[in-house]
C-alpha cells in the first residue's frame, strides 16, 4: 500500500485555510480540513 506524502507548502496551505474558516467556525474548518485530507486519500484508492 501507498502513503500520502505531503510536502511542506502542501502542510502550510491546510493550516492556513484551517485558520482562515476558524475565523467564522473552528467545527467547520475541522470539517473542511477533514474532507480535503480524506479525498487526497480516495485519489490512491
């Protein structure tokens, strides 16, 4: 099985787009992180 490599910018990008949804919901930034996370994993599958 592969692993998802994530780079360092790739890494920032999240935090920062975490951050930036956080400003009006932190539920939904978890949310919205989650699921780009969980589709970089569906892209190997």
């Amino acid at each position: 099985m592969t692993r998802d490599v994530w780079t360092r910018p790739a890494r920032d990008d999240l935090r920062e787009i975490r951050a930036y949804i956080a400003q009006d919901s932190e539920r939904y930034a978890r949310v919205v992180v989650g699921r780009l996370v969980a589709s970089v994993r569906r892209l190997r599958e």
